[in-house]
C-alpha cells in the first residue's frame, strides 16, 4: 500500500526565516511525487511534479526536490502570503490510472 | 479558463436527508476524481471516472455513498441517507487522463450533517 507521511504538521517561521518540509513516500514505483499548496476554504493548488530522483523544480520562493525515498520543499526567505497548508502526494506506477495518495499536509504560517 | 466548478459551495442538511454534490470538470478533461477531505484522514480519494466511466469507488464508504457521471461535463456524488460523520469538504478534480497529469481541485463543497 503506498504511504505518504509529511513533518512537521505544523510550521512556524517568522518572514525571511528559510526552512523545509519534508515528505517521506513509499510506493512499489513512482510514476510521479506532486505538490500542492492549500488555502484556507479552497481546493489543493498545484505547484510542482518530480519523476525521478535528482530532480528539482524552483517557483518564486519554493523549490522542491526529490530522492529515491523523500521529497524537500525549501522556502526561501518566506513571506506572509506563502502561509498556508502544503500537500504532498504520490502516484504509483502500477496505479490504472492517475489517482494520487496524499500525505497529511504541513501548515505553514509565516508572521511578519 | 474555467476551472472545476463545484456546487453547493456549502450544504447544511439533517441526518437522514439524502445530499446531492455536482461537479462540472474543466472542458476536454477525461479523467474525474472526487475526493473527501476531513482534519482526522486528510485527504481521501473516494471514486475515479475516466471517459465517464466509473474505474476505481474502492474509496467509497458505504453504499450510501454513490456517484454518477452521465457525461463528460457533469458529475453528481449523493448521500443517501446522510450522517453526522459524513461532514467534511468534498472536492471534485479533473485532469486530461493522460499518466502523470496534473490533477486540478474545484473549491469544494463543505457539506455538515446536524
């Protein structure tokens, strides 16, 4: 069965304070490891997919990257608006079609 | 571009009352997914569509709980009757079927049962 198991659940940093959060998977083949970013009262919003390890991908102040058993996505420099609840998510490649497993999420707050 | 669009945004009903949740998939997406969302299991996959057809509910709680895709621009999820423990935001996502495609979150519907 795959796993996804994210830490901390909770994060708070003051603005400018860089950090990671962390997202651990296991799954018999990964096809694809998805982030997500969650506002209050919206639905998931897509920021990232890695496919294989080694990869990174950078958007403003976020860049995640990927290895064979976990995924990192550093903030850097964060700021107010980056506040909200990161979603992590899996899809397997023996998966008949795209369905994710998602982790439990991280919420971030940012103070200013 | 419009995005999944959900109704009810938000539902208030009675334990017993049946509850009917719509989905209008972003236009030429295949794939349909509905999700339910709660803070004890995060967030849960409760049945996959794809080309309308129903290919994984195996997330589906209950046989109260069914989901209809007549067409390719249109999906409803009922509960029939409802209970308290089904409260929860419910989302509908839809991506273009093809492996490893990104899957797009409508707002959601946050459905409580008094």
């Amino acid at each position: 069965e795959d796993q996804v198991t994210q830490s901390p659940e909770a994060l708070r940093l003051q603005e400018g304070e860089s950090s990671s959060l962390n997202c651990s998977y296991t799954v018999s083949g990964l096809r694809g490891l998805f982030w997500y970013r969650q506002d209050p009262g919206k639905g998931p919003e897509f920021l990232f997919t890695l496919y294989s390890a080694g990869e990174e991908k950078e958007k403003e102040r976020l860049k995640a990257t990927l290895t064979k058993k976990e995924s990192f996505l550093h903030i850097t420099a964060p700021k107010p608006e980056d506040s909200a609840t990161y979603l992590c998510a899996v899809q397997a490649v023996n998966n008949a079609g795209n369905m994710l497993t998602f982790g439990g999420g991280t919420r971030l707050m940012v103070k200013p | 571009d419009a995005g999944v669009i959900q109704s009810p945004r938000h539902e208030v009903t009675e334990m017993g009352q049946e509850v009917t949740l719509r989905c209008k998939p972003i236009s030429g997406h295949n794939s349909l997914f509905w999700y339910r969302q709660t803070m004890m299991r995060g967030l849960e996959l409760l049945i996959y569509f794809n080309n309308n057809v129903p290919i994984d509910d195996s997330g589906m709680p209950e046989d109260r709980f069914s989901a209809k895709m007549p067409n390719a621009s249109f999906s409803t999820l009922k509960i029939q009757p409802s209970e308290p423990r089904d409260s929860a935001v419910y989302f509908c996502a839809s991506t273009l079927g093809l492996n490893t495609d990104t899957q797009y979150f409508g707002p959601g519907t946050r459905l409580t049962v008094l």
